[in-house]
C-alpha cells in the first residue's frame, strides 16, 4: 500500500490488538506515518516493511497513552522500518523514550512493562546497545553497552567505554 498523507497528524492510526501491518509506503507530509496505541489497545502487533519519507516527523510513533492503567502499545515488533534518517524518526517510541533516525532498523521489538516505566526492548539498530552472538570472543569495534555471547567458549562480553574508543571486556566464563 501507498499512503500519500496530508496534514492528518497520522496516516495509519493502529488501535487493535493482535494486527497486522505490512508493506506500506508513505509519501508527503503528516506527523506520523503508523501511530500505535493513541486511543485504545494495541497489544501483540507486527508491522513489517514500513517506508516513511521526508515530509514526516515519525515513520512509526509507539504511544505512551494507557487504558485502565496499562500501556496501549505493548509487545509490539517491527521488522524492516526505513525512513530519509536526519530529523526524521524512524521509530518514535514514546514508551521507553528512545527516537531512532537510522535510515533502516531491521528489527525492534517492545514488550510489557517489566517494573513502573521499564519495558523490555531489544533492536539491532547500531544506536542503542544489543546483543550479539557468535562462536569465539568478539573482535573489532563495539558501542558501549553492547553484549556478546561466545557459544563456543561459553564467555559473556561486554562493551565498554574506554578512553580513546570502546572495547570488548570479558564479564563471565561458564
């Protein structure tokens, strides 16, 4: 599907449980291109391969807003979101406060609230830290923050920031 917005402040405003959303390509100018969550539940959603362009403040925007004392937007993943990057936000996710401009994010997925303001998260955009997996220790560069598992060695490794740069420090052996 192709949306050619205008001055809506959403082009797709996803408020249902257990959705679906894929293939959309947004062309002009509205604030949001897919907001979740703004009105009512919208628990246990996909949305898969979701354009934004210039014109946009967020590709997708996750709400904050709650009904009954709970999140409207949770357990929600995106696979393959791309927006222009720069000013725009890919993922606007107001549940955990982070703004992503990467041009592409393969893969975010929010869960549940784990405590008041917490929700489990895991991306593979370079901006926030990730997990990575792999047969021996890792090499080459690294965000702070970052994790990796050696399955071989059965080693746990952590990202941190040193002076000049980051580097990967062991944490745990089995």
């Amino acid at each position: 599907m192709t949306c050619l917005s205008g001055s809506n402040p959403a082009s797709i405003c996803l408020d249902g449980a257990s959705s679906t959303i894929e293939d959309v390509t947004f062309l002009g100018s509205s604030t949001d291109g897919i907001l979740v969550g703004s009105v009512s539940v919208a628990q246990a959603s996909v949305l898969m391969n979701i354009s934004g362009s210039s014109g946009q403040t967020n590709v997708i925007e996750l709400s904050s807003n709650q009904t009954n004392g709970q999140a409207n937007a949770s357990d929600v993943t995106i696979v393959g979101a791309t927006g222009p990057g720069g000013i725009v936000n890919t993922i606007k996710d107001d549940l955990t406060g982070t703004n992503l401009t990467d041009p592409t994010v393969g893969l975010y997925i929010v869960g549940e609230p784990m405590f008041t303001g917490a929700y489990s998260r895991f991306t593979t955009s370079t901006s926030l830290p990730t997990w990575l997996v792999g047969q021996n220790q890792p090499l080459g560069t690294c965000a702070p923050g970052d994790l990796f598992s050696a399955t071989s060695a059965g080693t746990f490794w952590e990202c941190i920031s040193q002076v000049p740069g980051s580097a990967w420090v062991q944490i745990q052996t089995h």
